[in-house]
C-alpha cells in the first residue's frame, strides 16, 4: 500500500492537540505529513523499530501487542480513533515497545518526527497539548499493567469491568480475552458465574450493568 499525500478535506483543526494552530503551522504540518490508510490486520510498525513519525489516527481503531520469547501475543491495548499513537517513544526518539496494528480499516497521518519537534520547541502550547495526551498515554498503561498482574483470571475481569463496564459492547468476546490473556472460554465462564450470582446483568441493548459493585470489587484481588 502506497502512502498518499494529505487530504485535502482533512482538517487539523478537527482535533484537540491542533486546533489552535494557526493557518501557517497548520500548513506546515499538512506540507510534509502523509496521510496513509491501512487494511484490517495490517501492521503500523513493529517493535523495536525505530520511530521516524507521530502518527494521528484519525479513523478506525488499532492494537498495541507485544509478543513474549514464546512468542505469546500480549495485547496492551486498543486505541481507537482520534489518537495519537505511541508519541513517548516517538518524543524520546527511542525504539518502539511495543507493535500496533490495525483491528480495522484505519487512517493514519504520518507526521514526521523532526519538524513536529520544531514546532513544540516553538509553540509551547502544542507541548501542553502533548503532555495532556502523554498523561492519558501513562493512565491507559497503568491500567493495563493492573490487570495483567492480577492474582487470576476472575481478577483480571472484575478489574476490567469495574474500569469499563461497557466494554462487552464495545470488543468481542474473542478480544476481550486477548487483552486480558486469558481464553475466550474462561471469559464466559467468569461472565456467567458473576451473572448468577447476582453481581451483573447483561443485555444485548444495554451491555453490562453491575448490580453489585462492592462484590465485583471483592473479586478484584
């Protein structure tokens, strides 16, 4: 798949960490970005690789996995669309921790390193839009760290579903047990042992109710 060149119905102004720009910086930006789309399934970048652009997802949604020495498939999370994309690594000109790819059709803006870090040297409040997206960045993986280090697998859900009791809505069960590392049978069986005991209720229209926050918590570890 070739990279094409900016959209010309594209806007940076669309989103958060650009919409002050000026129309000269945001000219700059679109000069020497590439607006690229990828298919289901296709990778971003691999880890350890080295960062040369911020990328801006600007539709679809992506996962950021990392694949152990036996090479078992952790996901870390899911990113969906308006977000920056493994900035840290990027900002600190450091290899990739991580790999990311595309769980849907998605389209990226590839902004290339260098003249993104001459702007934040000369627009400081592009830094502060930054360092709020940096802030949300370390959030997500503290949360995901909580749940990967959980005591066991009815732990890593109850912390998954008192995070986000919408999530049966928003993945497939199949991804859901991905993100957590375990299989998707375990999943429905902790989804079924938490529904017949009364602590959540779940339905097709209205996803996942808990009924019983306090247990749920118990379950946490």
């Amino acid at each position: 798949m070739n990279p094409s060149h900016h959209d010309k119905t594209l806007s940076l102004r669309e989103f958060d960490l650009f919409n002050h720009l000026s129309d000269t910086q945001q000219m700059q930006i679109e000069s020497v970005s590439v607006l690229k789309r990828y298919d289901k399934n296709e990778i971003v970048f691999y880890e350890e690789e080295n960062p040369l652009y911020f990328h801006l997802l600007i539709k679809g949604e992506v996962s950021i996995y990392k694949t152990t020495a036996s090479t078992e498939t952790i996901i870390i999370h899911r990113f969906s669309a308006p977000s920056l994309i493994a900035e840290v690594a990027t900002l600190k000109k450091l290899p990739y921790p991580a790999s990311c790819e595309c769980v849907q059709p998605s389209l990226i803006l590839k902004i290339p390193r260098d003249p993104f870090l001459e702007l934040l040297r000369n627009d400081p409040s592009v830094s502060i839009a930054l360092i709020a997206s940096l802030s949300e960045k370390i959030a997500t993986l503290e949360r995901s760290l909580q749940r990967h280090s959980a005591p066991n697998a009815m732990a890593k859900v109850a912390r998954l579903l008192c995070e986000n009791p919408d999530i049966l809505h928003q993945m497939k069960g199949i991804d859901i047990a991905r993100l957590l590392g375990i299989t998707p049978e375990t999943l429905s069986r902790i989804i079924k042992k938490l529904k017949e005991e009364g602590i959540i209720a779940v339905s097709k229209t209205d996803g996942v109710t808990i009924l019983l926050p306090d247990a749920l918590d118990t379950y946490c570890g």
